[in-house]
C-alpha cells in the first residue's frame, strides 16, 4: 500500500505538499504538544444525538486553532503518525448520474467509493445515502489491498453494492481519485470528533492530470449535540461560519470544466476567496 501511494505521488501532489510545508512545520511542533489517543479507542466515541457540521478555511487559520485545542482535544496516532494520508477512489456512471444528482439537490442519493487508510493498511468499500428526510448514512465492508489498487469489485462487494445502492456494478466506473492528509482531534470528555483535512489533490484516472487545492482545510465536526463544542468558538473567534463542498463534487467540477455546475458556483467563489484565487475558473 505504501509503495502504491509513493507511485502515485506526482509532481502536483509534492508540490502541494511542498507549498504547505512551511505552515505545517510549524503544527508538527503543536501537535506533538497534543496527548494522543489510539484509533481503538476514538472507536469507542459514541455520539447518541450526533450533529454533523462542515467548515471551510485557510491553511494559515491552523496554528491559531491548534494552540487553542490543546487544552481540551486528544490528537488520533496512527503507527507513531499523528497526519494520515487517505486515498480515495469515486465511482460513477457514464453519464455521471450521482454528481448530477447532487448538483441538482436530489435526496435519496448515493455516492460510492473506495477508501485506503494508508498508515492503518485498511481499505473499505463504502456507500453513502442522503435518504429523503435529508439525512446521511454510510455502509461499508473491508476490501483487500489488491481491490483497491485494480479499481474492481469482487462478487462480494458486487452483491453489497447491488443490495445497498441502485446501481449496477457493471455501469459503474472509476471516475477520479483524491489524496489528503487528515489530522483527527477528539475532545477529551469523548463526545466530540474533529476531522481537518489538507493538501487535497485529484487525479482523473482516465489520463492522470492532477488537479491541487493549495491551502484549503475542510474541517468536520462530529458531536453530541447535548454537549458544548470547544472547536466551534475557537471558530467563532475567527469569525468562520459553517459551509462545505462534497469532496467528490469539488473534483468533479475541477477536473471536467464542461460538466455542468450552475449550483456549485457560490461555494466556489467561496473556496477562491478562501485560497486567495489560486485557481483560476473554478
């Protein structure tokens, strides 16, 4: 797995990880003032009345909350890795029925993927539904490495994705792939979860051109909605308000510039703004 993702780091994705180094040297010394906490136990977060919510920011915002949540947040270690790299594989039609389907506001949409969690060596392939009360759920199952890397489907997950979505395997194929890195926080009363992701690039898979977001942090927060969020008034200080882009959509519409995204546009200004133009017609 390692060696796959050392592959496939081009030269867009270095020099993502290069134009942030600077910021991120600096929160290598923040983070190592965290206390940790092992992947089993974040398992045991359990979030009865769980509300999920979405933030969009610069890079540069990071020391400032990071110095802030020391106090009240454990940092997720992974092998002795505090950042964790992801690699994500989308699947879609043809005519790319589930983006238009989020591009249009559709409820009782699906998006299926394939996501490697790199220092863990863990794949899954996994199904996510927005029914029609709005609300989000995830399916997913174990994969072995050799599924992620050919991109295909075992009978197994033929049959999972048959029962669990209403596609067919056979009409679906790879359309694009992300990298990230994440950092995880979970407050230290454990009923609260914070995922911040960075150095963001996407590869169509049909001809292999990257596509970076140099300096954009997508932060989700997980909590129990009976409890008081630390992370969210650190937030309110610097006066960020809550605003996301489905990961899948924002590749999307960064790789193909012709598909359509008349509703996108908003959000896109945004993450211009929020970047400081660094990407042109987006």
């Amino acid at each position: 797995m390692d060696d796959y993702i050392l592959q496939n780091n081009t030269s867009t994705l270095n020099n993502t990880v290069k134009n942030e180094s600077r910021a991120n040297d600096s929160l290598l010394d923040l983070f190592a003032r965290f206390d940790s906490i092992p992947l089993e136990e974040m398992d045991n977060v359990k979030l009865m009345n769980r509300v999920d919510t979405k933030f969009l920011l610069n890079i540069a915002h990071l020391p400032f909350l990071m110095s802030k949540a020391v106090d009240h947040y454990r940092i997720v270690e992974i092998d002795g890795h505090r950042i964790s790299p992801y690699s994500t594989i989308y699947f879609d039609t043809d005519d790319a029925d589930m983006y238009i389907m989020h591009h249009n506001g559709k409820l009782n949409r699906f998006k299926i993927r394939m996501r490697s969690y790199v220092n863990s060596k863990i794949s899954f392939l996994e199904i996510k539904r927005k029914n029609n009360k709005g609300r989000t759920s995830k399916k997913r199952v174990e994969i072995n490495v050799d599924q992620f890397l050919s991109m295909t489907f075992s009978d197994d997950e033929n049959h999972f994705i048959t029962t669990k979505s209403p596609y067919l395997p056979s009409g679906l194929k790879p359309q694009l792939q992300n990298f990230f890195q994440r950092i995880t926080l979970v407050d230290k009363n454990l009923t609260e979860r914070v995922t911040l992701d960075t150095s963001l690039v996407y590869r169509d898979l049909a001809n292999g051109n990257d596509k970076s977001i140099d300096g954009l942090v997508i932060v989700e927060m997980k909590q129990d909605g009976a409890y008081k969020s630390y992370f969210k008034e650190y937030l309110n200080e610097l006066k960020i308000l809550p605003g996301s882009m489905s990961k899948y959509c924002l590749g999307m519409v960064l790789l193909y510039p012709d598909l359509k995204k008349n509703r996108f546009k908003k959000k896109l200004r945004i993450i211009n703004k929020i970047t400081n133009n660094n990407h042109g017609t987006i």
